[in-house]
C-alpha cells in the first residue's frame, strides 16, 4: 500500500497480516499496473521530499526504508544505488 492508518495497521496484523507502505513514482506504478507494456521494467524512484522520505523510513508507518521492514521487505524493482547516494 502508499499508506495506512495506525488503526489499519493495527487491524490488519490483529488478523495476521502485514503491511508495507511503499512509494511508486508515477512510472513505476504504471509498470506496476501494466507489466505487458514494457520490456523492462523500472526501477521505483526514492520519494521526492525530504517529508516523503521521512515517512517513508518511519518503522511505526510501517515504511519500506525503515531499517525493521527493510529487512524483510525487499522491493524487487527498487533502485537501492539512489537509497546510499541520499544516505551519503
């Protein structure tokens, strides 16, 4: 998902779920939606904003940068080069 609410997050994993909020960029939400049209897909950009990325790296939002869901979510169309570049 983009985002969720606390009491969603909550209510999602009181039945056993899990939830990772991830940010796609308009063209890989498209590759996303319509894989057929492209013959290889992009790589997600990072979130635009300094506040998107600080949403985005919140382990309490579930975020996919923050380091606990980092560890078990994996993007696989995601461009880790752009996540050390905005850390140096």
């Amino acid at each position: 998902v983009s985002r969720a609410s606390e009491a969603a997050i909550k209510r999602v994993e009181a039945l056993g779920g899990r939830v990772v909020c991830v940010y796609h960029n308009r063209l890989a939400l498209r590759a996303l939606l319509h894989p057929h049209k492209f013959a290889v897909l992009p790589k997600s950009a990072m979130p635009m904003t300094a506040k998107l990325r600080k949403a985005y790296s919140d382990p309490a939002r579930r975020g996919f940068l923050a380091p606990e869901i980092s560890q078990v979510y994996t993007p696989t169309s995601f461009n880790f080069e752009r996540v050390e570049q905005a850390k140096a």
